[in-house]
C-alpha cells in the first residue's frame, strides 16, 4: 500500500483525473443552465405579472448565476488542472479570525448594506418584539386613545391574543428575546451576527469530527459557509433565519459529542430553536435524525428526540397562546392561527397555492458558492442506496433536511436569498464535504477549483450586497422622511408604490411622535377624528415615488375614495422633502 502524503506535499494532477474532474463540472452546469432558461420562461417570458420574486430574479440572481456559470466553464480546462495541495487542518485560530472577520462584515454591513433599516414587516416585528421583552414585557398595552386606531397602527404580522388591548408580535419570542438581550449589551444589531459566528463554530467543529482524517473536506465545508452571500447577507438583518442555522449546527454538535450530557443539550437547544420564530422549522431538521437513529437502531436516542419533539409542539404551540390567553386575553381581531392542525394546514396551503420551485432555487444558487449544491447533490448519489440506508454516516438525515426545506419553496416575498432553506446551509455545507471526498477517491483535487469558486462567490456576495442595498436605500430614505415629520400623525397612503404599506410601522416597537398610519386600515369617520384633533401630514407616491421606491399600478377602490374624503375636507399636510427643508 502507498503511504499518504504528508500534510504539506504538493503534486501534479494527472490527465486522467483532470479529465474526469473537468467532465463533472461541465456536467453540473448544464442542468443548472437548463434550469435557469426554466426560470426565464416561467417568471419572466410567460408571466402575468411581475412580482417581488421575478423582480429579484432578474434584478440580482440572474445575473450572478448566468457570469459564475460562464467564469466556470470557461476556466473549466484551467481549475482541474495544476497542483494539489494537501492542507492541513482548519486551525482554531485560522478558522476563529475568519469567523471573526464574517461577524465584523456582517455588523458593519447593518448600517452600511442596509442602513439600520429593518425592510420587511417580519424584520420590523422582530425588533418590535425585542423592543417590549426589553422592557420587560411579552407585549405592549395599547394606549386606550389609540384603540380604535391600533391596526392602522400595526397592520400585520400581530398577534391575535388580547390583540383589542394589546400589541405583540405573531412570531414566537425566542428570536427577539436574543435581540432583547444584545440590547441591553449595548446593539441588539449584534445578535445576528454572533448568532453567524456561533454556527460558523459549531459547523467548524462538526466538520472535524465528521472528516477526522481529511483536512481538505474541513476546508471545503468551511470555505462553502465562509463565502455564502445569504449566511452574511441574512446577518445583517433581525431575521430569525440566521438563529435556524446556529441552533441546527448546535444541535447536531450535540447529537455527534453523544452521552447523555449531549443528548441533554440537544434537547435544550431543540427547545430554543422551536421558539425562534415558527416551531415546524427544527422540526423538519431533526425528523431526518429520527430516521437515522432508526436505523443504528439507536432506540434510546430515537425515544428521547422523539419526546422532545412533542415537547416542542406542546410549548409553543399549546402552552405559549395557553400563557398569551391567560395574561392579555382571548384571540381576536384575525384567527388565531396557533392550532397545530391550523398550522399544517396552512403549510401545504401555502405549498399548493404559491409553490416557487424554479425562481427559489436559482435564488438559492445565487446567494451561495456554486460548488455548494453540486458537492452536496454528490454525496447522496455517491453514498448509494445501500451506503445512505446503512447509516455509518449522517449524510441521509442531512439529505433529508435539505430536501424537506427545499419541498418548501413557497413565496417567501423579500429575503436575501432563500430564506426557507437558511437552516439546512450547515447541512449543506457537510454535504459538500462529504461530496468533495467522493470527487477525490481516485486522487487529490487541484486547488484551483475550489479557489476560483469561492473567488467567483466572494465577487457575488459584493453585487448581491450592493444590489440589496440599492433595493432597501429608498425604503430607508422614505422612513427617516416621515420620521423628521413635524406633525403628530403621519398618513401613509400606499399606492403606486412596491410594498409602500411597510411604512406605516413603529419606531422599532416605539410609539413616538410622529406616528404613523396606514390609510388602509382607516374609515372616513376615523380620519374624522384624527383631523379634528391632531395635526396631520400625509405620505403617498408623489414622496416615494421621487426617493426611488418601485412604481406600482395604482388601483380604484377604498383607498382612493379614503383618500378624496381627506382631500374633501381639507386634511394631511403633503410631506415632501422639499416642505421640511424650508
């Protein structure tokens, strides 16, 4: 038997293995060509009209898919040629000063991608939610003057529990409680991305007790995570997607230490994760584990996740609306939307209705490495049905998990990539080295392949942060506009504007003057009111429309007949930037 090569050895890629190398990679990229030609002809040449999907289709994944694709074939003949390199192992204090380097990229990129604007409704929640647990609330009692005001005030994504008296978020408040945390560290704008680094840790870890033996696979699982737009990109943001792929990685840390100190603190962190934001999320990630335990015949362990499963479903969605009833009252206003039964339902509903598998997934490959699916999709074939069924390796409760979120490609609207899927990135990401060993049986790999796609990946997450920022910088320009209103209410009317409704919000879960409404959500006797008492200024297309904010087709209806009774009796103070700097 020929000895291994020392760590440091350097030698020539054959013929033969550069050959083989170079028709793999050519095979991949045909399929992903043929799916994003898919793409074109369903979101684009034969759509009916544009959403926010198609917009950003076109606008930020197209374009990183079709140059990265184009960069890899034709450097296909250079990248499987050339040296090897056997590296040696991830180092803690290699890997630590690169994670360091994301977490630092990623806060900075708060204030410098995004403005310190949370653009989603789901975002604004999230620090809504943290806004009151900081002051040591589970929701915000609504000032009686104000309720009869209070969903124009907080349009959607409330919670229906006491919701006549007070405002909480939809989402379950594991995820703001963290933000509510780092708050009072000093910036809640922290959470995310040591939240990041935490996971980058935990993958680090995992990878080297999966690949012990095989420093190169630590490196590619490292680097497939190191150059995910989506991981930093969702970092900059008070998303809960970027606590899913911590607490995954956290978990499964846990489940590969083993003992009942592991299975113990998998237990807890199962627990947290179901409270992030929506409680099927880890579900769906631990379910391919249960399989996998199944089958070592690990019936201990398949026992007790099982247990903490249904511990799972039982606090959050049971015992916490049971606690949200007790302390503010009875669901009203909208459904309550708790059930477990309601919540499946609506899962498949939302599958069945707005099921996006073409848009989502050429989303998914914009926003990470281009290696990342191809390695992964690799181990799976390569394990066999026999290799994945005989389970001496996790790779099948990790295909699972990808598969399931990937079953899920409904709309998601706005996310920096596809957000569904943020969870299953570490995954992924262990996949792709499992995958990067099967593409090396018959040899070492040369380096540049893996170096120009993680180039090729570092130029897109530049694009795709800069598009980002160019998408979110009106929204943040409209906001601070109404923000410097002089009057006490500001009304937002949204029309002929791309999801001009997100405006009217808190001040990050503060009720501060000005406060802002949305016309939607008023009747003519309502505005009655609010005229007669406070002074008013009026937000809609002919202020956001100048800052940038997409254009929209502008609809007869209820807005508009609100809108003439306004102009009828003489109410709201057109708010223009040239009004306020007079």
């Amino acid at each position: 038997m020929t000895p291994a090569a020392p760590p440091s050895s350097v030698t020539h890629t054959s013929a033969g293995a550069s050959a083989r190398l170079r028709e793999w990679v050519l095979d991949w990229t045909i399929p992903m060509a043929l799916l994003l030609g898919a793409a074109y002809l369903a979101h684009v040449r034969w759509a009916k009209g544009r959403g926010i999907a198609e917009i950003f289709l076109l606008d930020q994944d197209f374009p990183v898919v079709w140059g990265t694709l184009l960069a890899i074939v034709l450097l296909a003949f250079w990248t499987t040629r050339g040296s090897t390199f056997a590296p040696r192992p991830p180092s803690m204090r290699i890997a630590g000063g690169a994670m360091l380097i994301i977490l630092l990229m990623a806060w900075a990129g708060r204030t410098i991608v995004f403005q310190d604007y949370s653009l989603s409704r789901d975002e604004e929640m999230a620090e809504f939610a943290a806004a009151y647990m900081r002051a040591g609330h589970l929701a915000w009692p609504i000032p009686p003057e104000w309720v009869n005001y209070r969903r124009a005030l907080v349009p959607e994504f409330f919670s229906p529990f006491g919701a006549t008296h007070y405002w909480a978020a939809t989402y379950l408040p594991v995820n703001s409680a963290i933000r509510a945390l780092f708050d009072g560290l000093g910036d809640p704008d922290l959470a995310a991305p040591v939240l990041l680094a935490v996971g980058l840790a935990a993958l680090w870890h995992n990878a080297r007790l999966l690949f012990p033996d095989r420093p190169d696979a630590q490196w590619v699982t490292l680097l497939l995570a190191f150059t995910s737009a989506q991981l930093l990109v969702t970092a900059m943001t008070p998303y809960a997607m970027t606590g899913h792929f911590a607490f995954n990685m956290l978990w499964l840390a846990a489940i590969l230490r083993g003992g009942w100190r592991g299975h113990g603190a998998a237990a807890i962190v199962a627990v947290l994760a179901g409270g992030l934001h929506q409680w099927h999320f880890v579900l769906l990630f631990i379910v391919g584990f249960l399989f996998w335990f199944a089958l070592n015949r690990r019936w201990a362990a398949l026992a007790f996740h099982a247990l903490v499963c249904v511990v799972i479903v039982a606090l959050w969605a049971k015992l916490w609306p049971a606690l949200l009833i007790d302390l503010y009252g009875p669901a009203s206003d909208i459904r309550p939307s708790a059930g477990v039964a309601d919540k499946i339902s609506s899962l498949f509903g939302r599958v069945f209705r707005s099921w996006y598998p073409l848009a989502y997934s050429v989303r998914f490959i914009a926003w990470n490495n281009l290696l990342l699916i191809p390695l992964a999709v690799l181990a799976v074939l390569s394990a066999g049905w026999r290799g994945l069924f005989r389970g001496d390796t996790p790779v099948l409760p990790l295909a699972l998990g990808c598969a399931a979120g990937a079953a899920l490609m409904t709309a998601q609207v706005y996310g920096w990539g596809f957000r569904y899927m943020h969870g299953y990135i570490g995954s992924f990401c262990l996949l792709g080295g499992y995958g990067w060993i099967a593409l090396s049986r018959q040899g070492r790999l040369p380096l540049r392949l893996l170096a120009t796609a993680c180039v090729l990946a570092c130029c897109s997450t530049a694009f795709l942060a800069w598009r980002a920022h160019l998408w979110v910088a009106p929204y943040a320009a409209a906001d601070r506009l109404i923000r410097s209103s002089p009057t006490d209410l500001v009304i937002v009317d949204p029309r002929g504007g791309v999801y001009a409704t997100d405006l009217a919000r808190s001040q990050h879960g503060r009720f501060v003057r000005p406060l802002v409404l949305s016309l939607g959500m008023l009747d003519t006797a309502s505005i009655d009111r609010l005229c007669a008492g406070y002074s008013v200024a009026l937000f809609d297309r002919a202020a956001f429309l100048p800052l940038g904010i997409p254009p929209a087709r502008v609809q007869a209806g209820a807005l508009a007949t609100l809108r003439a009774h306004m102009d009828s009796i003489g109410c709201g103070m057109p708010l223009r930037q040239s009004v306020l700097n007079r």
